[in-house]
C-alpha cells in the first residue's frame, strides 16, 4: 500500500505498471486478511502467491518449498475453515 501511495501520482511511470503494482497490494492485503481469519480462501491465495513464489531461483524457490513442506507437514489446512 505505501508503494501506491508513493508512486500513483508519479507521472514518470506508465499507466500499466501502476496497475499492476495496485493488482499487487491487492492481492497481499486480500491474501493477508484471509489468512489472519483463518479462511479457506485466505490460504489459497497464500499457497498460489508460493506457487508463484516458485519461479524466483534461487532464493524464492528455497522459501516457497520450505512454506509449502511445513503448510503439509504440519497438516495447517485444517485450521482453516
């Protein structure tokens, strides 16, 4: 949310990235918000953000499949409703 407070009125960058750094907030406050309500929903979008989160070798790769193994190890998704 601050980068959209930071950089919406930034007349250097082009429409299209603002959109996209807006879809952005977005889905992490939404993700954030279900999980800290312990939703079902919440926890989809938290598991296809580390789906994503996959694709950023090598750092991000090691984190996702560290949260994910701990998500199934740990059996979190009967905390959610």
């Amino acid at each position: 949310m601050l980068f959209d407070i930071a950089y919406l009125n930034d007349p250097s960058l082009s429409t299209y990235f603002k959109i996209f750094g807006s879809m952005i907030s977005l889905w992490h406050l939404l993700g954030g918000i279900g999980v800290l309500f312990q939703k079902s929903w919440g926890l989809f979008v938290f598991k296809s953000y580390l789906y994503v989160l996959l694709l950023g070798i090598p750092i991000g790769t090691y984190i996702a499949s560290k949260t994910l193994r701990y998500i199934k190890d740990n059996e979190l998704d009967k905390l959610f409703t």
